[in-house]
C-alpha cells in the first residue's frame, strides 16, 4: 500500500475487534492506512515516536483506541498537532465509560476528536477521517456522499413486522 494517510493505533491487540471497525471502512474507501499496537503504558517512548514522525510521514489523521484508563489518544495529541480522533474501547469492569470519560475530558487546549464507545465510533472516526480527506478530495466526497445515500435508501426500505 501507498504512503498511509490515516494511522490506525490502538492500545493492545485486544482492541482489535473494535477497531477492525474503523480499518474496514478506510479499506472500503480506498484510503491508504496502516494499524498498529501503540501501548501508552507499555511501550510509551514507541508511542512518543509515532506521534512525533506522524507529521513527516504525512499522516492527515490518527484515529486511536484504548480501553480502561485510555490515555494513548490524548497522549499522542500532546505530542502532535496531527488531528487526533479518539475511539474508547468497551472495558470489562466499566463497560467502556471509564474509556469515554479518560479520552473526552481533554483540559483545554490539547484536543481528541472523541467518539462513540465501541464498534460505531471505531466505524465514525474513520469516516469522519474519510471527510477531513475528503475536504481537498472532489473523488473521495462523491464516494461519501454515495455512501450516505445508500444509507437514506436502507431506511427508507425498512420495514416493521406490524
Ligand atoms: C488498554 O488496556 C488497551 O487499550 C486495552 O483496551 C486494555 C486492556 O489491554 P489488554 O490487557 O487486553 O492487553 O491499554
């Protein structure tokens, strides 16, 4: 693949059945990305390394999970003017709220684009990213407003059992 526009990180492997979520629309839309594990914990000076190079290496967007203390997106924004999208990961103990919360209250200044816990902010974050590209992208904006398009006509096909 090309030169990746979009970094997908994420905290452990773990994080993987969410953030699947978010590599498959990026695939679906052709967008050139990589996924990795970047542990904020555990391999934090590999976490400073990505953010500091994701500029250089010409990334538009990171979009980034973690579940429990998630601290892995606002730490990577602290170190990268990149746009950074925030994806919490539902937790066992808390079920992903102890996710949203580490990754949404961002204190002024330093800001995560944060999104829904679980496999549907993991799927809007990307899509989001694909809007930001999109901006400077005439080709890629008519992709995603098909894509819209075929969602109003779903529900306007739906049914009840009434
Ligand atoms: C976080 O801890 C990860 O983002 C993951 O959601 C959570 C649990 O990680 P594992 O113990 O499953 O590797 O860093």
């Amino acid at each position: 693949m090309s030169q990746p526009q979009v970094g997908v990180v994420m905290g452990s492997s773990s994080d993987w059945d969410t953030m699947q979520h978010a590599v498959q629309i990026l695939q679906d839309f052709g967008i050139a990305h990589e996924a990795r594990v970047v542990s904020a914990h555990r391999m934090p000076d590999d976490m400073f390394a990505y953010a500091e190079a994701a500029a250089g290496r010409g990334l538009q967007a990171i979009i980034a999970g973690a579940g429990g203390a998630a601290h892995l997106p606002g730490m990577l924004a602290a170190k990268t003017v990149v746009p950074v999208l925030g994806v919490p990961v539902q937790s066992k103990a808390l079920s992903g709220v102890d996710s949203l919360h580490s990754i949404v209250q961002m204190p002024k200044g330093v800001p995560v684009a944060t999104f829904a816990i679980g496999a549907a902010g993991a799927a809007n974050a990307a899509l989001f990213a694909v809007a930001l590209l999109a901006n400077q992208d005439p080709v890629l904006r008519q992709k995603l407003e098909t894509f819209r398009a075929a969602q109003t006509e779903a529900a306007r096909a739906m049914t009840l059992p009434v």
